[in-house]
C-alpha cells in the first residue's frame, strides 16, 4: 500500500504524525527539567552527601558508610521515626472523619453552606509559622488563654509535657488543614450522581444509609487521595513543630524532618542529615505507593448500577 | 523554612541572572550591591536595646563613609545561630561576621573562611590595648587572632524581685541550702521560684555551668574543652548533677519552663511582674528589663548577684560564666575592598565613644578598658559597676560552654541537656551520653 500510495501523503504523513507526537513530548520538558533541577538532583547530591563528611562550611570528604553507621545505630532515630509516625496517624485519625463530614455538609448547595464553606477555608490562607506562634502564645503556661482568663481545664503545661506537647501538635496540624481537606470531599461528594440518592430514596433508604451505602462508597479515590496528602505531607511537617516546640520538650515531639535539620544545621553534620533525608524520601516513595495499592488497580466501575 | 526556601530562590534566580550579573561586574559572592564598589555587608541581632546600637554605629559610619557604605540587616539570636553556618558554607557571608568566638569561630577557621587579623592587630596595637585582654580568649584560635572583640562583656548572674522577696520575708541566697530553703519557701507562696526560658536550651545550660564550677571548679570543664577523654565522669561532675536535679524535682523551676523561648523574652517578663522570684541569665537582660518592664528596674525593684558558692564544692565563689565579649570577624571570601570598609569600621566605628556611651546608657559593660568613669556617671553605676567588678574580679570567667565547643559537640550537649531538664535522663546517662561525645 505504502508503495502505491502518491509522493506528497507519503512525505505528509510521518512529518505530521511525527509533529503531533513530538509536540506532545516538548510539553512535557518544562515541568521535566524543573524535576530535574529541583527534584533530582538535590535528591542525587543528598545521596552523594550521605557517603560524606562535611559541617556545612569546610571542604566535603569522602567518608564511605560512617554517616549511615552512625545514624542506624543512634537511638534516635527509632524515636523520631515514632514520633513521624504518631503524629501521622493521629492526625489522620483526627482529620478524615472531620474533612469528610464538613465536607458532605458543605457540599449542598445552600446559600449559608457556601457561606459556611468560605469561613473554613480561612485557617487554610495562614502560613505555619504564624499559626504557631498564634498558638504558642494562646497555649504558653503563664501569659496564655489559660490563666488569663481563669479558665483552670485550659491552664496546663500545654507545650511543656511530652504526651500533650504532640496531641497540641496534632491539633494544630488538623486546625490547619482539615479545610483543605474539607474542600476535597466537597468536590468529591458532589461529583456523585444525584440519580444513586434518588434511587436510594425510592428504595427507602434512610440519609444515614444513604451516606455509608453510597456516599462513603462514591468517595473512595477521594479518600485515598486526601489520605495520600496527609500521610505524605505530614512527612515533611517541619516549620510548624519548630516553632512551636523546636522538637521539645526534650526531643518529644522531634519527627524525622526536625531530627535531620537539628543534625544538619545546628550540629553541623551534614552527612547524617542527608541520612535522615533519604529515610524520609524512602519512607515517603514507600508510603505513596502502599496507598496506591489500597486503592485497587482502579480500573473496577464505581457506577454500577447506577 | 526559610532558610531553604531563600537557597532555592538564590538558585532559581542564580541560573537565570548569572549572565546579568557577570555584565555588571559589580559585586563578589553573596554581596548585596549598593553604595560604592567598596560597599560591605554586615549581619548582626535583632533585640532591643542592642539592636539599635548596632545599627546607630553603622549609621554613623556610613555617614562618615559616603563612599564605602556598610549594608546591615538584624536577625533573631537562635535563627542567626544557624542562618550565618549556612551562609558561610554556602559562600554567602556578610563581610563583618557577627559571632561568640570560640569553637563556632574555631569551625570558621578550619574551613579557611575568616581573616586572619593578628597582622592588623599588630598594626593598630592602640585598638587591640584599648580593650579587656580577657576578650581575646574567644577570638584566638591557634595563637591567632581572627575576630575584633566588641560589644560588652556580659557575665551570667542571678537576678531577683526585690519586692516579692520583701513581701515574702526572704533574703537573697548565699549559699546553695539557701536556694534550696527559697525554692520551698516561694512554692509555698504561690510564686515560681526560677524563672526559665528552657526551650532555649543554653538557658538551662547556664545552671549546669554555675553547679560545674561552684561543685567540681573550672578545671572540670576545661577537661571537656580539652577533649579528655571520660572529661564528663571527672570528679565533681556527679555531685553537680544530682543537686541540678534535686532543684528539677523541687519545682524549682516555673510551670512550663521547657516550652518558654528566650527569644520571647518571656522568662524575664515572668520576673519583672513578679510570677517568679529570682532568674539566673547574661547582664544583656538588664537593658531588656529596664525596656520592657515598665518601672520594674527604674524603681529599684531589680536585685542582682553573683551565684552563690556550694558548701563544700571547690570553685571559687567569683568565678563566673558568660559572654567575655561578642566578636567581629572578616569573611575571606569578601573583596578586598570590602575588607578595606570591614577593617576601617573596626578602627573608626566599633566601640568608638558614642557606641561606648550607647552602651553604657543601655546598662551594659563595653569591653573596654578604663571606662569606670563613664560607667559610675550613669543612671545604671550600681550595676555596671557591678557587672565591671565581677568581669574584672573573676578568678576565672568561663566562656558559655555552647560557644566554647564546636557546633556538633555543643548540638549533643544542648540536646542532652533538654532531656535532663525534662527528667527523660538523670545524671548517669547524661555522663555517659555526653562522655559519648568528646572530641566531636
């Protein structure tokens, strides 16, 4: 065919589907040479460093698996693997029931929900760093809401003792992101088909059995993806627990990213630092894809039936 | 965080503006243009009143200087701590280095990264014998000189309320059994009896340095400078310890003081509205009190001391610990013109008499010789000359043992101290952590 086919197709042909293809491909380059530079190689320069020995302004000598040696045996890095994972799971715990429900409620399209929905979307706008020192001040022991205004149940050593230290922690994450998330479930819960609830209530299903027969259900790629943020992202929670308790009381409340800038920067051992950060990428690549699995091959239909 | 967030911008706006700025030709590594060609940099603390000082002498040396101006900008203490390490590694130093001396300056000099200014000291001999000659102590690493020792001299003493000790019927401690009494007595009260900024951490790092001393005498800790090895097991050290921690079980300490930052200045507010009795931190709080307190210090409610001796313990009870100076040092990777404008504000600006009555009037002790005039026409003699005895009078004037070691054997002291104040870890196994860390 090829051989009969005019002159001028065959030469259109591979330019044009060449072209196509190839502008496709093109667009994918900025954003994969930002990767590049921004992604990879700090991560191949944090694993050259992990085999050196450098205080972060001398000369960087080579020194084989000391950094590697130094960080497994230490005994806190266990804890600060603890602490991540404590502070990751309860503030899962903490934040996906709440997200889920606002975000059912603010998913209807009244006008005092939207209003409702602007409202809470307003810790989101705040940096980290400021709500911490909202909160520090709020919670400090002496000058805090507590003692001025007499309130006895909130004059505790808030920030002081180790157990409440990372439940202020957790709170203080989930004041701050549980909007986010809300907002993820709203645009979930309404991308349901009204025709399911419909259904539903023909069939006599109350709003309760509504919600953990179809909406729970609806939401599932929604709440993979919302827990994926969370998990992943609560990896790298480091401005807010710095300002807020700098890894204290004692190192309570020191979570792997905290542990790897204390190294780092304040003792000057970059290469244990840059340990702790290929932990951090390994333990955060580990737990991206373990969520992924949960979620299923994701190619089952979630509309059966509807 | 900050720090990586302004690296990442360097580096975004590096790739790009490389080119630019190679066509301008104007400024060395990590120099803000501006001014003339010999125009420096200079970064130095924020916190009132020496802030202002800082930036009234550079004010004034620019004005003197029209064509080689100094640029400075203020940072907070525990962010400075780690900003100025990252910026000296990444070759983004400011000209003046602000600095403690000691084993911070110690880690600069081994990377090649201050100049060496024994020569010009030689040069000038006029600057270098107008000041403490203790000051040097900090700034010589190897039998060199590679910083200007600046500022005060700011030993660490107790301070107390003098009201809330009238009211309560208590005399200031002059021994450590009288603490001990106190600690009862004001808890008894309602009062806290040492106020505490112990996230910080060097807060609680200054009781250790005073029970090392009073306890065990300065030669225990020079054994840990010295890098001996099981320095922290010697004699005296286990003593220490343990009366640090009978203080800790006591209550000795106000409520919540590990999540109090002295950066805040938060543990002096608690003394100057009376919430705690005494506080035990540097001379500098002096100033900070008489700004912030109202009329605490003004109305002669502020008392002070030097920490009591130990019955029994070997140190001299006028040994003392603290800051013996801040120190200034020069970036090697600075142009030479900007060395050039570093060096002249060293000679002409730093500690020039309006700087030295700056200080004098903000309640402190310049490290300078022969000021005891100055400071006895002040409206703060009693302290400064205070503070000027017990400076000159020490026997031994230790540095803080933060500055004195380096940053990666501080970082393990600081950490290890925190645990032993939240009581996660009791004398042995601070002993036995910290002996873990000699030589580092």
């Amino acid at each position: 065919m090829t051989t009969v086919a005019p002159p001028p197709l065959r030469v259109d042909r591979p330019t044009s589907s060449g072209g196509r293809s190839g502008g496709v491909a093109w667009m994918a380059v900025p954003a994969l040479i930002m990767f590049l530079i921004f992604g990879v190689v700090p991560l191949v320069g944090v694993l050259a460093l992990s085999f050196a020995q450098w205080d972060g302004i001398g000369e960087i000598k080579p020194a084989g698996l000391d950094a590697w040696q130094s960080v497994l045996s230490d005994p806190g890095l266990p804890h600060a693997l603890w602490v991540t994972f404590l502070i990751m799971a309860l503030s899962w715990l903490f934040q996906t029931p709440l997200s889920l429900l606002i975000g059912v409620f603010l998913a209807g399209h009244e006008r005092y929900r939207e209003w409702l929905a602007v409202l809470y979307f307003i810790p989101l706008l705040l940096s980290s760093a400021a709500l911490a020192i909202t909160f520090k001040a709020l919670l400090d022991p002496n000058f805090g809401l507590g003692s001025g205004l007499g309130i006895e149940f909130l004059n505790q050593d808030w920030l002081g003792e180790s157990k409440l230290a990372v439940g202020v922690v957790v709170f203080v994450v989930s004041w701050q992101f549980i909007p986010f998330h809300s907002l993820i479930y709203q645009g979930g819960v309404r991308q349901i088909p009204r025709a399911m609830y419909e259904a539903a209530q023909i069939d006599g299903a109350g709003r309760m059995r509504q919600f953990f027969s179809i909406t729970l259900p609806q939401l599932k790629y929604t709440i993979i993806t919302s827990s994926t943020l969370m998990v992943v992202g609560s990896l790298t929670f480091f401005d807010l627990i710095f300002v807020l308790t700098a890894g204290g009381p004692g190192d309570a409340t020191r979570a792997l990213a905290l542990d790897m800038y204390q190294r780092g920067f304040m003792a000057g051992l970059m290469g244990p630092a840059s340990v702790i950060a290929v932990i951090l990428v390994l333990v955060g690549l580990g737990l991206a894809l373990g969520l992924r699995r949960l979620g299923g091959r994701g190619d089952e239909s979630q509309l059966e039936g509807a | 965080m900050e720090l990586s967030r302004r690296n990442f911008l360097n580096l975004a706006a590096g790739a790009g503006a490389a080119s630019a700025l190679a066509a301008c030709g104007s400024s060395g590594p990590g120099t803000s243009s501006g001014g003339g060609s010999g125009s420096a940099t200079y970064w130095y603390l924020t916190g009132q009143p020496g802030e202002g000082i800082r930036k009234n002498t550079v004010d004034r040396f620019n004005k003197a200087n029209p064509d080689s101006k100094i640029t400075g900008t203020a940072y907070q203490n525990d962010a400075y701590k780690t900003k100025i390490k990252t910026a000296i590694g990444a070759g983004q130093a400011p000209t003046v280095i602000w600095g403690w001396g000691g084993g911070g300056l110690k880690s600069y000099v081994e990377a090649g990264q201050v100049e060496d200014l024994t020569d010009w000291f030689g040069q000038n001999a006029a600057i270098k014998d107008r000041l403490f000659p203790s000051s040097f102590g900090p700034a010589t690493i190897n039998g060199k000189i590679y910083a200007m020792p600046a500022e005060t001299v700011a030993p660490i003493v107790l301070f107390y309320n003098k009201e809330v000790f009238e009211k309560n019927g208590a005399q200031p401690p002059q021994s450590w059994g009288d603490i001990m009494n106190l600690v009862t007595l004001f808890n008894g009260k309602g009062i806290a009896p040492f106020s505490l900024g112990g996230q910080s951490r060097w807060t609680n790092m200054m009781w250790m340095e005073f029970l090392f001393d009073r306890i065990g005498g300065p030669e225990l800790f020079q054994g840990v400078f010295e890098g001996k090895p099981n320095a922290w097991s010697a004699p005296g050290a286990k003593e220490a310890l343990t009366e640090l921690r009978k203080l800790i079980d006591a209550n000795g300490f106000v409520k919540g003081f590990s999540s109090i930052t002295a950066d805040s200045n938060a543990d002096q507010a608690l003394l100057y509205r009376g919430k705690a009795a005494m506080m035990l931190h540097g001379t500098w709080t002096y100033g900070s009190m008489a700004n912030d307190g109202g009329k605490f210090v003004k109305d002669g409610k502020l008392g002070w001391m030097n920490f009591p001796g130990v019955d029994g313990g070997k140190g001299d009870p006028t040994n003392t610990v603290g800051n013996p100076g801040q120190y200034y040092s020069i970036s090697s990777k600075a142009t030479a013109e900007q060395k050039e404008t570093a060096k002249k504000f060293f000679k002409d600006a730093v500690l020039s008499t309006e700087e030295v009555k700056e200080w004098v009037d903000s309640g402190a002790v310049p490290v300078v010789n022969g000021t005891e005039a100055t400071l006895g026409a002040s409206k703060d003699a009693e302290f400064l000359n205070f503070v000027y005895g017990i400076a000159s009078k020490a026997k031994t004037f230790g540095q803080s043992w933060d500055q004195a070691l380096s940053p990666t054997a501080a970082e393990a002291l600081l950490d290890n101290i925190a645990k032993f104040f939240q009581k996660s870890i009791g004398p042995d196994q601070f002993i036995a952590n910290m002996n873990g860390t000699i030589g580092k």
